[in-house]
C-alpha cells in the first residue's frame, strides 16, 4: 500500500497551483471537472499510487485553491500554466487524464508539448457543436449568484450545484443518503470565489474555457494515444462518437450507468481502466 496523499503547492506564470500527489513511478496528472478539484479524485488517487504510479491531481487555475489570476482564460492558457507547473514538479514526460473541461485542457497539453504527453485520457470528451453546447449550457439559465430581490442568491449554490450533478448524472437527486455528496461539491464551488462565479454566468463578462473551446478544430492536432471514455448516463456522450471520427490514434471505454466518478465504490473500477490503457503498449 502506498504512503498516504500529500498536498503541496508549485509556482505558475501567474500564481501558485494547488496539487494532491500520492505514489511513485511514472507520473500520472489528473485533471478535475469543473467546477470541482483535485478533490474528485480522492478515491481514485490511491488505488493508481497502489498500481506503481506517481499521480499528481491539480486543482486547475481559477479552482479550489488554485490562484484566481484566470479571467476569461481559454483552455489553451490553463494548459500552459500547468505546463509550467508539471516544470516545478519535474515532469519530464508523463500521462494525463482530464474530464469534461479537463479534457479540452488535457488535449491542450498535449498539443502543446507532444513528446511529453505520448498517452493521454479525454473523459467526457466536449465535442459538442456550438448549437449542443448552448443546448448544454441552457440547463443553467437564471442561475446567478448576483443579490436579486426575489431571494434567489440565498439558495444559488445549492440550486446550482444540484443542476451540475444531474448533469453529470441525469438521475441525481438530493437526498439525505447523498447531502454529504451535495454539500461537498456546493463546498468546491464557493471555492471558484464570487467573481469567478459570476464570471461563469454572467453574460457581459470575458469568456473562457469551454464556451469558446473548439474540440471539433483540435482533436485532429492530437499525436498522442488517446482513451476516450464516458458512460451510458453523461451529459457530454453526444460529442463521444464525433471525438473518435477526429483522433488519429484512439481506443473507447464505456462505463455502465453513471459515471465512477460520482461513486466511491468505483474507484477501482475507474482507476483499473486507466492503468490498463497507460501499461499497454
């Protein structure tokens, strides 16, 4: 059994990044969903670290504790900070995961420094036309954190952590089996901060991530072995079999139901996935 996680914190261009590193071997990054962090992973960490490898779960920049310097960033910038990151932690040449918007910063990375990063895992992959991602996107009209007579801001964190998890998971449904599950994801996302919050919803303010990413543009420059993953119930599979048709070199997993990572007992399940590929030749 490998010794328990340990957090610490790099310096970026633009501030210091938060990271969770349990293991050693090969290193393995592990890029979060938004808008969780490295916290998601916390189940997943050590069954990777008891297979022989060093994983390294970042929060991403503009997340959990992570700095804040990110307004309206594109995916592309996010990799680039962590490329400078990955530098501190000496990360020569590994392997990275990344999920729904991780995924995009993932494939940034790649593209950006191809001989680091010869595998690489897209969960979720946001290959959504613009049309499907407003679709997306409308589930969470009316959501803002901004003071509104009617009172809505007093419940907005739950309401919106509630929508993002049945995104995730279309049959999700608070329940007082689950309030620990809520209440950590509502925890990352007042993480994110007011400013970022609002920065997520609020139309006039400078967009970033996946709202102007272009996935159908970019998964062609990808020279890295690829596992494109999702499940039976994910928000993101419409954009899984267009993923496959633009990847030069790529392998598919589905996983039953909803996604592993929204259920501890999991894990292994989720974790045996991804060392299988990462071990294959």
């Amino acid at each position: 059994m490998s010794a328990p996680a340990r957090h610490g914190y790099v310096d970026g261009r633009h501030g210091q990044v938060h990271y969770t590193a349990q293991g050693e071997g090969p290193p393995v990054l592990l890029l979060h969903w938004a808008p969780s962090n490295a916290r998601q992973y916390q189940h997943v960490l050590p069954q990777l670290a008891d297979q022989g490898l060093r994983v390294i779960a970042f929060d991403l920049p503009g997340y959990g504790r992570s700095h804040k310097h990110t307004a309206g960033w594109s995916c592309g910038q996010l990799a680039a900070e962590l490329a400078v990151a990955c530098d501190a932690l000496d990360i020569a040449r590994g392997f990275a995961v990344g999920g729904h918007l991780s995924a995009a910063v993932v494939a940034e990375l790649a593209i950006l420094q191809p001989d680091r990063w010869p595998k690489i895992v897209l969960d979720g992959s946001p290959t959504l036309t613009s049309e499907e991602m407003a679709a997306l996107m409308s589930h969470f009209a009316g959501l803002s954190p901004l003071f509104d007579a009617s009172g809505s801001h007093k419940t907005f964190v739950w309401d919106m952590t509630e929508t993002f998890l049945g995104e995730w998971d279309p049959e999700y449904r608070a329940t007082p089996e689950n309030l620990a599950v809520q209440y950590d994801f509502m925890a990352d996302y007042l993480q994110m901060g007011y400013a970022a919050l609002r920065g997520y919803l609020d139309p006039a303010a400078p967009k970033g991530g996946l709202s102007t990413y272009q996935a159908i543009e970019r998964w062609p420059l990808l020279r890295a072995r690829v596992l494109a993953l999702t499940a039976e119930r994910e928000a993101l599979r419409p954009g899984h079999a267009r993923a496959l048709s633009l990847l030069q070199d790529a392998r598919e997993h589905c996983f039953a139901g909803s996604h592993p990572l929204l259920n501890p007992a999991r894990a292994a399940e989720y974790a045996n996935v991804i060392a299988t590929f990462l071990r294959a030749d």
